[in-house]
C-alpha cells in the first residue's frame, strides 16, 4: 500500500514538472508572436495583403484584409 502511495506521488510530481515545462514553452512561443503578421492572398485572381496582430495574452487575433 506504502509502495502504491509513493508510486503515485511521484508521478503527480512528474506530471506537474511537465506541465510546468509546457506552460514555459507556450508562453515563449507566444512572446515570439507579439509583431503583426502579414500574407498576401489571391482570391478570384484578385490579389491582396492579410494581416493578423495577435492579443497580448497570445490565446487570439485581429485579422484585416
């Protein structure tokens, strides 16, 4: 019972350690995101310019054309 109980704190502790690790990634990949980003779009042979200016907390986008 001991050894179940052990077993399974320790993988509540590693669990958590990756967790942490996903959220630190998430969060750099986000702060690499804070420019606005453009793209140019043909459609129906016309052409024009897209561009997206991400939120500051990274979770959504303003999209212009």
């Amino acid at each position: 019972m001991v050894i179940g109980a052990l077993g399974l704190s320790v993988f509540a502790v590693h669990l958590q350690a990756s967790n942490d690790a996903r959220d630190r990634r998430k969060a750099a990949r986000a702060a690499a995101y804070k420019d606005v980003s453009a793209i140019v779009l043909t459609i129906d042979r016309v052409r024009r310019q897209a561009m997206a200016k991400r939120s500051k907390d990274g979770r959504s986008a303003e999209v212009s054309v």
